[in-house]
C-alpha cells in the first residue's frame, strides 16, 4: 500500500484557478438540506418544530475533496460522482453563492450562525476568503469556518481573522494519533494522507489568534477509541480553552467503514455527560475510572451539579458554535441520526419525556458514585 502525504505547497495554493463553466466554488456552493429548507430553497419540515438559524456551507469542485478519510461521505475513493455524494448522511443541494448570501440578509434576523466548511483541495483557502468577503459585505450573523489545515498557515488564519471570521473549528475526529493516522492517514494506493502533527500545529495558531474558546475540535465516537482516549481529549482541550465538538459516528454506504456498527446509545449518553461535566463543571481525571479495557467504570461528582447536569438537557443537546448572544447557534439536525432514529443529539432542548429516555438510556445509577 502506497501512502502519499497531501502535497498542497502554500506556493501551489495561491496559484490561479483554471478557467471553467462548471458549478463550483466561489461561485457556487453546496448548503445542507435543513439550511435549504430555513433559507427557502426548498420546501419541507423537520419532525419536530423548532427554530432554526444554523446554516451550513460547503465548498465545492468538480474533482472534489483530495482526503480520503475512510468514514467519510466525501471521501475520494467512494464510489460515485462526488455531487451525488453526501457529508455527514445529509443532503447538500448545489446553490449560487450570490443567490445564498442575498437570501442570507433576507432572513437574518432569524439566522444564529453561519459555518463554511473548508475541503482539501488547492483552491479552498483562496475560495473561502472569496466567499467570506461576500457574505461579510451583506450579512453580520457570527461566522465560523470549519478549516482544512493541509490548506493553511498562520497567516492565512489571520487573513481569515482580517476578514470577520469569529470562531475556527477543526474536524480533527479521530482522537489518537493510532486512530487518525489508521483512518485518515493510511488510504489506499495513491491516496493523500493527513498529518496528525499539522493539524495540532493549525490549532495552536488558531489559539493564539483568536483567543479563549473560539477554536473547537470536532470529536468522533466510534472510531475505535476507548472512554480513557475521550476523557484524555476533553480534559487537554479544557484546559486550552478549546471546545471540543462532539460527534456520534454515522455509518456512510459505501465509505470504508460502511458496515462498522454505530457506538452504543448507552455509551454515547455518558460521554456527552462526561464531556460536559468536563468542560462546564470542573470535572478531571480524579473524577473518573476505568477497566482494563479503558472503558468508563465510575463516575464521582456532586449529586446536585450531575442530576442538575442532566435536567438541563444542556448536554445532549448539539454541540455547536454559539450565536451572537450565547444561545446555541449551530444545531446540525441528522448529522448523527437517521430522522426515524432515536436523537442522539438534539438540536433543541429535550423536554420531560426525552429527559426521561435519556437517563433510561444513559443507565448512570450503575455507574455514578455521590459525593459532598
């Protein structure tokens, strides 16, 4: 098996785009199903009524993404022309840039939080600053771009900065390097490989940049890390300042890991618990124990804060970038679930009889250990 690392020089990066008729980015990009629906592009309705303001972008080429990371629906080596594919199991209709923005300050004042999110691919950054400067002209909603790091480096994170970009987030995923470089890095023969240390380089500067809690790291469970692996993550990334973005793995057809099995609900309630025990409540290591398989065992903390953890949804709920005034601004309805599926997150606040399932799922009596 070959493996090449991505080869997209700064130098390569700003070289001109060919000329082309075809429906791509600046000019055009792709916007999740549920941002369609908000914006109007398309009619429907979610299964349960909620406000909406989240609206996700997606950048856009007809070669599409160079990364071939095996659970993912863009991946370059899934079967299939890369505009049927999907990204995170949801449907991103192609729209015109100018078209979304102008109907971007139509709606705005129902809008939380605006995301781009970056692909692997020579013309991304140059392409991002493009659409950034369009909508920043027209639209004051806060802006995040979820970044491809191959794609950067310090000073192409403070143009973004220049530019209005208030929060920068990273797909990092996988949360060992074992794991990001078993699916992110070993690809098959002719693939482009990520690297674990340039991306925590990207994260550093973004830290410095743009301050306390305006990175997040996207993290994927499911991937064959242990409770101990999520626990470690959650506290380093506290510690930093940096949120830490929870995702459940989703299985996509015909990816590389197609047939590998969804981590189980129950284990994935504790760890949206755990992880926000740990970054909203103080929670460390002394908090926690583990089996030998590495799996949570125990968990000790106040009765008042766990239980009041717990009735205020506030965990199971969609971790996103916020909106202007603290509330939850990107909620990403089915990125983890099927919409005839059980939520895994909710992007609206559970009420009684979702509380109710949750800690019939979450089963924490067995594990939750009181103390003053």
């Amino acid at each position: 098996m070959t493996k090449t690392r991505i080869s997209l020089t700064v130098d390569a990066l700003d070289a001109d785009a060919p000329t082309t008729s075809a429906e791509v980015s600046p000019d055009w990009v792709r916007i999740s199903g549920a941002s369609a629906i908000a914006l109007r592009f398309r009619s429907g309705r979610f299964g349960r009524e909620f406000d909406f303001g989240g609206i996700n972008l997606l950048l856009n080429y007809e070669d599409g993404c160079r990364s071939d990371c095996s659970y993912c629906g863009l991946a370059r080596t899934r079967p299939g022309a890369y505009e049927d594919k999907s990204f995170i199991r949801v449907e991103w209709p192609l729209v015109q840039t100018d078209e979304l923005v102008e109907r971007m300050a139509r709606h705005e004042e129902k809008l939380t939080r605006l995301c781009i999110s970056m692909v692997t691919h020579p013309f991304s950054y140059r392409d991002t600053c493009d659409i950034t400067e369009r909508i920043r002209a027209h639209v004051e909603t806060p802006l995040s771009i979820l970044v491809a790091p191959p794609t950067l480096n310090r000073r192409r994170l403070e143009r973004f900065k220049e530019l209005g970009v208030d929060m920068i987030g990273f797909g990092i995923d996988a949360v060992t390097e074992d794991l990001f470089r078993r699916h992110r890095t070993e690809v098959p023969a002719g693939g482009a490989g990520l690297s674990w240390d340039q991306y925590w380089e990207i994260v550093g500067h973004a830290r410095d940049l743009f301050g306390p809690w305006k990175v997040n790291c996207h993290t994927l469970v499911g991937l064959g890390e242990t409770d101990r692996d999520l626990v470690d993550i959650f506290v380093r990334l506290r510690d930093r300042e940096i949120f830490s973005y929870l995702f459940c793995f989703n299985p996509e057809p015909d990816s590389r890991l197609a047939h590998h099995p969804k981590s189980p609900l129950r284990r994935w309630r504790r760890i949206q618990l755990v992880k926000h025990l740990i970054e909203t409540e103080g929670l460390g290591w002394d908090d926690f124990e583990f089996d030998d398989d590495e799996a949570l065992t125990l968990l000790r903390g106040s009765e008042l804060l766990v239980d009041g953890a717990v009735e205020s949804g506030v965990p199971f709920m969609t971790n996103g970038c916020p909106g202007s005034k603290g509330e939850p601004g990107c909620t990403r309805p089915y990125g983890s679930y099927r919409p005839a599926e059980q939520f895994r997150d909710f992007p609206f606040a559970p009420d009684p009889d979702d509380l109710r399932d949750i800690r019939a799922e979450m089963d924490l009596e067995s594990i939750f250990e009181k103390v003053r």
